[in-house]
C-alpha cells in the first residue's frame, strides 16, 4: 500500500495522553478468544480496562460492516479476535475472516483509517495470558494514535 | 411455572420492557465494582423499567428473584449482569422459561470475567466496563426476539479414539449399557502403555493380569466393534449425529484366515527394534506388538519387510493368510458421541544433554526400566546394564526429568505418576536384591493417591531406599561405563559424589506428538499444557468445548491408572445421558435469508463449511441463496460475507451486533 494517502493529509498532531484511556469494541468469537478472556478473568491477569466485548459465534461471522461502524460512530479502536487458524469450531470460519479482514484492511487504509485501530488477532480458549498481553498491545497502539476523530465534523 | 404465573406472550412488537439483574458474586464483583451505583446507572438506560442487586443471582434465592421480578414487573426482556454466559447462560435460560418467558430473550453482561477479575487494581476502569457491557447487553436486549428450541437426535452410538485403558474401559461401559461402540485404535493392538507395565503401585498387582482380560472383553462383546491398526482421518457432523471416516492400514497379513500361530516369525529374516520393548528388543518385520496382544494376529511392517517371500509360502503359513498386495480400507460411520482417549508419549529425555541419555549406554528412562523389570519383559525381570548385560549393584533414579520445569526444557506441570513409580521399579529391583544400594533423587515426593503415603514411607523403612533430596546437575561416564552423579543433598546441605552401575531417568508424560492431528478433526482444544482441554476444569471434567465429545485418560492431562478409569467412566457415562434421552436441544442460531434482498451472488454458498447454503430459483425473488437448517451451525460465515445484509444469523443478527455497536456512549 502506498503510504502517499496518508502524508498527503493533514495529519493534526496529537499528544499522547498517559491517563487516556482508549474505548475498544472487540469482537471475540465464543470457542476461543471470548474462552480465552474468560480463562484471563479466572487466572485474574490485570489488563488495561478499554475493552468492551460482543461475544459472536465466529470471526467469520463479522461482516466488515461492523468494522466500518464501529469507527464510524466513534470507538478509539476494534479488535477482532478468533481461533488460530486451523482451530476453527465451525472448521474454516476463522480462514474465510482472514481472507476478509485481509483485504478490509486495505480498504481502511484507503479510507485514510490509520494501521492500529483495527486489531486482527488470535488467542485459543486457553491462551488467557495470550489474550491479556494482546489487549494490552492494541491499547498502547490506539493510545498513540489519540482519539478517533477522522470521521468527526468540525465546526 | 406455577399456577398463578402468567405465560408472557412476547412477538416481538410490543414495547421491551427490560429488567437488569446485578450480581455481587460475592465479593468477586462488588469487592471491585460499586454495585449499587451500577443498579442506579442501568435504571437511566431507556427501555429499563427495573434494576435490581442480589449477592448471588443463581442462587437459589436469587433465581426465584429474578422469576418474581419477570412476573411483577411484566418484563419482556432480561439483563443478569454477573459471570461469563459460558458459566450460567443456561441456569438464567432456565430461570426465564420457569418464568413463563421464552428462554431467548436474555442476555448476560459479563462483568466479572471481563472485568472485576481483570482490573482489580483499577476499579474505576472496571466501573466504566461493567456499565458499558450492561448497555452494551440492554442494546441488544432491546432487539431480541422469541426463539424455539430446537432437538436433534442423538444416534445411539459412540466413537472412541484410542484402545488403552482409558478408551477401553468406557468401551466396556457403553457396551454393556447396550449402546454401539466403536473403538478405534491406531496401533494392531489395544491395551496402551498399561500392557508395557509389569507392576502397578500400589498394590503391586501385575498390570497384565487386569489388563488382558479386560483387552479379551473388548474384543469379545459384540457391542464393540474393535478397529485396531486404523485411524480417523475426517469427522463432519455435529452432536448427536457425526460422521466419521475411519482408515484401516493394511496388516498385509488376512486377519480373518491368521491363526497367530507365529511360524512365520521363525522364518522371517528380518530384525528391527520393537516398539514395544523399546528398542530393548528386536522381533521381526512380521510382528505381533506382545504375545497377549489382542486382536492376536499378525502384521507386516512394510517400512522393514524386504518382500523375500518367505512368509508367504505356505510351508510357512500354512493357513495362507500373507497377502503383500494388501490394501488399505476406508470406512465410514456415523455416531451420536466421541470420547478421545489418546493417551501420553514419554517426554524424550535427550534434550537435556547434562543427564546423558542416548549419549551413555547406562542411561536409560522409566519405561524402558519398566521393561527391563518386567517378567514377561526383553530380560523376564532381570535388569541388566545395556553396556555389559550384568546386574547392576547400584542403581541411581532421578526425579522430574522434563517435568516441573520452568527454565530449560521439558514441560512445567508434575506428571503425577514418576514419583510413584520409580518408588515402585526400585522395590522391584530391591526386593530381589537386597544388598543393591538405591538412591532417589527428587525435589520433593508426590504421594497424593490412596494408599501413595503408604507406599513411599514403606519404600524407605522397609526396603532401605535412599532418598535423596537434590537436583543433579550433570552426570558423566566413568570407568566401565559407570555413571558418576554431582548433587547436592539439600537436606543435609552436603555436597554428594556418586558412582552408579545405572542411572534411571523418571521421565514425565507428554501430550500426544500428532494431538494436533485430533485438534483440528474434532475442533477441540488443547489447555497450556497441551493436553486437551475440557470444557470446565471443576464442574465439566470430561467434556470437551465441542457438544458430544468428552475426553479420558492421560489424554485429558496426566494421571494414574485408577484415575485414567474413573475418568473413562465418568467419560462413558456422560455419552450414556445423551444417548439415553436420544435427543438434545441445541441453540435455534441458524442463518436465516431475506429472500427480497438477496441478489443471488453465491459468495455464501462458497464460504458455507458445511454445504449448508445452495442457490435456488425462486418464483417472485429470482436466485436466491437457501440454507438448509439441518446442516447449518449458524458459524454465520455467509452473513459474514453477505454484501448485500440478506443474511442474518439468530441470536447474533446485524441488528444485534449494530445495536451493540452504537451503544458507545
Ligand atoms: C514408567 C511408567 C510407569 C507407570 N506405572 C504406573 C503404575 O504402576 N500405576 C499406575 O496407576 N499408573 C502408572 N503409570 C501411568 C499409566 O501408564 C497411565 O495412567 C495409563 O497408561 C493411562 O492410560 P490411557 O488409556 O489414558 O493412555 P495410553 O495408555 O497411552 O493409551 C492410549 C491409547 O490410544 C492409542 N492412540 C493414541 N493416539 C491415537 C490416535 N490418534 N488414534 C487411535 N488411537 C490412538 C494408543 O496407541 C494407546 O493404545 C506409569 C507410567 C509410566 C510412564
């Protein structure tokens, strides 16, 4: 992708805010990743409080709509998190997201959506130590992007 | 639903009327979250006619709450904000239609889990999470609809993968309670590393003498039908009616017409390493694995056999049972259950080069010590050093090798069962030797089981062995092959030099080398560990996450005979319930089509896993995309793709999940 698309716009500094705290929507499938924050609940593994969870059967059952939307009406980040592939409860659901997000994130960047806030990743049932550090990775890089104001009017 | 209960009609249409249930869990919540704050703030969120807090919400108390509330305040939707729904989705599921409401107008706001138990060092972070997981919940609430369950049958019939002691036993069950077992097992013979034990701890019963005839059972009922020498190679279906394929290898040998006379053997020139023996042995490239192996006829091992012809002239086999052209043979059949019951492999010990294994002839692990002791074993029970074949007079054993292990290799968890037999193989050795001197190194003595205390504290008292608390760091060869030892004895806070005739590494049980295999055929998971996981480690032992599958034996994680069994049987008797009932309600999530909205592209039917989705001609709508209800698991990778939203998937519709979305603030 060419990084033009980028440079070319106004590009408004923004500070990172330590005691900012980034909203995140994830979307976690039930089998694994919602399992594996579950498993990070249980292990009681502390990870920044930004996210907030919808539970869907499977990755592939996220339509980039819902990616689109989340951005559109405001939320600082999304993460997507789904089996590792091959694990898939519903066989291949979490390749045919892959394909998906794959092209999706081309899209976004076309978009002028910066790389980082949207979080394509994997964690199994039993990965809750996995989970929480993944969390905490998509955080810091929402944080540095600052609030997500490009689909925000200015008056 | 008592008499003066109402049924609450609900289409659908009318206004929600939403009531939010707030648990404390004890401390586990409200240690964190301010619970009454919560109730307060859920109340301002529209369509919430009533809150409410209760310590713990299923309870019984707290269920009978929630039912009262139902009726009291005429609520049409319901919010329990409390642990994860994998937790207690269905006990609240449960309390609805108790209520007189259809059970699928709920949702649960997991505010434990994914919150106090998560930012317990930041509880106004957890607040925020909790508060935006009830509106999250409360926006979806507001669109869901009245669902019917739905039954499958469930076929009378169970697959079991692996023929050891574990997937025998719940062989043996399922049979006997008449259901149609079949048993899979990979090698030509069942009976598992069990057939490879002389004695069991505690008691020092020979594991051949419980084990064969339990092997002959198997082999014997007429429920079972024993699929040795095969491999499941694909599993479709889902509960209650799986498809599974299963490969028989070819013996090259006629297992109807062989006898198991073993002439052959006597003819075969070929010598290669048996397995079974661990390369303690050789038989030959026409093999059985054990002389009581069952079934107890003869295979061909192609890898070693050079096709000299010998066996098959009928001199030698006289039945004519060699058939070198021997094809392999694939099979199918559907069951309504599947218990996995693969077993362990034996940590291999020569990544830890400090302890010499496969470097020292005198090195040897725990199982090939099994095999040396064992009377029907290479030596019939008279260990011998591998470098000189006498008796060893001393004999060192070293404790967690590739278990409990944080920094090098190996695995971190205690496998449970070296501590006990190391303590078993070094009575054997002294009970016929009474002046060999044995010592035990360990880091601390796991004797847990019934009757392990016992044994151990015998082991020392009545049988002088040494136990020597302390680590080895690394051993070296010395003269004639003998193994010198540097430790410690951490007890004794002394600095120990030894030299030993042998050296017994007690290696740990390790997942499975090809478990990933089964991972992906059956779409279950393994834990950290690597051994599979089952779906809760308290309440649901011997479930897996995928409905219909249970897992047993060290294939679940590792443990001992006795708890091998009870696990099996716990296992068998999980599969009976379902097929007892002979069906089960699984969630109504299908995909559903729009048909005017469909355009007809097929992008669902190409993602369609299960060829669920087909397009169809449709008299008013065209080509349209039509989905067969009995093949779809509402995966939702059609709506997923669906450019045009003419795809929804219940209980997770776009309206849902974009009502979910805009409740950011
Ligand atoms: C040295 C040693 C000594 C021990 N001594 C004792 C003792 O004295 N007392 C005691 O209680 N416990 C003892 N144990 C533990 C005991 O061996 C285990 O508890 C027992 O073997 C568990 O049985 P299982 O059926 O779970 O697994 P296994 O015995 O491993 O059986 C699994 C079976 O599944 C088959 N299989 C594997 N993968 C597949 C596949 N993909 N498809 C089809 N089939 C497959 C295997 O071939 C095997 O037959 C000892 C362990 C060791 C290492």
């Amino acid at each position: 992708m060419s990084k033009v698309v980028f440079e070319t716009e106004d590009e408004e500094e923004v500070k990172v805010d330590k005691d900012w705290k980034p909203r995140i929507l994830a979307f976690l499938c039930n089998w694994c990743s919602y399992a594996g924050a579950d498993l990070a609940g249980v292990s009681r593994i502390q990870y920044p409080a930004t996210v907030r969870v919808v539970r869907v059967p499977c990755t592939g059952r996220i339509n980039p709509f819902f990616i689109l939307k989340a951005l559109t009406d405001g939320w600082d980040g999304v993460v997507v998190s789904g089996c590792h592939p091959g694990d898939c409860h519903y066989i291949s659901g979490n390749l045919v997201a892959r394909r998906r997000f794959a092209l999706l994130n081309e899209l976004l960047e076309f978009f002028g959506i910066e790389p980082g806030r949207v979080n394509f990743m994997w964690a199994s049932a039993a990965e809750g130590e996995r989970f929480a550090v993944l969390i905490e990775k998509a955080t810091e890089r929402v944080k540095k992007l600052g609030p997500n104001k490009r689909f925000l009017k200015k008056w | 639903m008592t008499e003066t209960e109402k049924e609450i009609i609900v289409t659908g249409n009318e206004k929600p009327r939403i009531g939010v249930f707030v648990c404390h869990c004890g401390v586990n919540i409200a240690g964190v979250i301010p619970i009454e704050d919560l109730v307060e703030y859920a109340k301002t969120l529209p369509d919430v006619v009533f809150a409410t807090e209760y310590k713990f919400m299923c309870s019984d108390v707290g269920q009978t709450l929630i039912k009262e509330k139902i009726q009291e305040q005429n609520l049409n939707r319901v919010i329990v904000a409390a642990c994860s729904p994998r937790m207690h989705e269905p006990t609240f599921r449960l309390v609805l239609k108790e209520a007189g409401l259809n059970q699928f107008l709920f949702e649960m706001a997991n505010i434990r889990e994914h919150s106090s138990w998560v930012h317990m060092k930041d509880p106004e972070g957890a607040y925020e999470i909790a508060k935006d997981h009830i509106r999250l919940a409360v926006n979806k609430a507001r669109e869901l609809v009245p669902l019917e369950v739905q039954t499958v049958e469930v076929d009378p019939s169970c697959l079991i993968i692996g023929g050891g002691i574990a997937g025998m036993n719940a062989a043996l069950d399922l049979a006997t309670e008449g259901y149609k077992v079949y048993l899979v097992e990979k090698t030509p013979t069942i009976g598992g590393h069990m057939a490879q034990l002389d004695k069991t701890f505690p008691t020092m019963d020979c594991s051949a003498c419980i084990l064969t005839p339990r092997m002959v059972d198997v082999a014997r009922n007429e429920n079972i039908e024993l699929l040795t020498y095969s491999e499941v190679t694909d599993v479709t279906g889902y509960i209650g009616n799986f498809e599974v394929t299963i490969l028989k290898k070819p013996h090259y040998v006629d297992q109807e017409k062989c006898t198991g006379c073993g002439v052959c053997i006597d003819h075969c020139p070929v010598s290669v390493g048996n397995e079974f023996d661990l390369g303690l042995a050789t038989r030959k490239a026409i093999y059985i694995p054990f002389p009581q192996a069952v079934p107890g006829q003869y295979t061909i091992d192609m890898d070693s056999c050079i096709r000299c012809g010998i066996c098959a002239s009928p001199d030698v086999c006289e039945p004519e049972a060699i058939v070198y052209d021997d094809e392999p043979e694939e099979i199918k059949v559907k069951v309504g259950t599947i218990i996995v019951a693969t077993g362990w492999d034996l940590y291999d010990p020569t990544e830890l080069k400090q302890y010499g294994y496969g470097r020292y002839p005198n090195v040897i692990t725990g199982l090939q010590m099994e095999r040396l002791l064992s009377s029907f074993g290479p030596l019939l029970g008279k260990p011998v050093r591998p470098s000189d074949l006498k008796e060893p007079h001393s004999i060192a054993f070293l404790q967690c090798v590739g278990s409990r292990n944080f920094r090098e290799g190996g695995n971190k968890y205690c496998s449970r069962v070296c501590c006990m037999y190391a303590t078993k193989q070094a009575r054997q050795y002294k009970e016929k030797h009474p002046d060999a001197e044995i010592y035990i190194f360990y880091m601390d003595i796991r004797a847990f089981g019934k009757g392990y205390e016992e044994f151990y504290e015998s082991a020392g008292r009545n049988y002088g062995i040494n136990y020597v608390r302390g680590r080895i760091a690394e051993v070296r060869e010395g003269e004639d092959h003998k193994i010198i030892i540097r430790s410690e004895d951490t007890l004794l806070q002394q600095p120990i030099e030894l030299e030993v005739d042998m050296f017994v590494l007690s290696c740990g049980l390790e997942p499975r080398a090809d478990a990933d295999k089964i991972t992906s055929l059956l779409r279950i998971q393994r834990s950290g560990d690597g051994f599979f996981m089952e779906a809760h480690p308290k309440l649901r032992p011997v479930d897996t996450l995928t409905e219909g599958i249970f897992v047993a034996g060290v294939a679940q994680g590792p443990k001992d005979i006795p708890d091998a069994v009870a696990q099996a049987k716990g296992a068998a008797s999980s599969a009976a319930a379902l097929m007892a009932k002979g069906e089960v309600e699984v969630e109504p999530f299908f995909a559903v089509v729009s048909p005017e909205r469909c355009i007809g592209c097929g992008m669902c039917v190409e993602n369609c896993a299960y060829g669920a989705v087909e397009l169809v001609e449709d008299r008013r709508f065209g080509t349209i995309a039509s989905i067969n209800q009995a093949l779809c698991k509402g995966c939702g990778a059609c709506a997923g793709n669906c450019r045009c939203s003419a795809i929804n998937i219940k209980g997770f519709t776009a309206e849902q999940i974009f009502e979910m979305i805009t409740g950011r603030f």
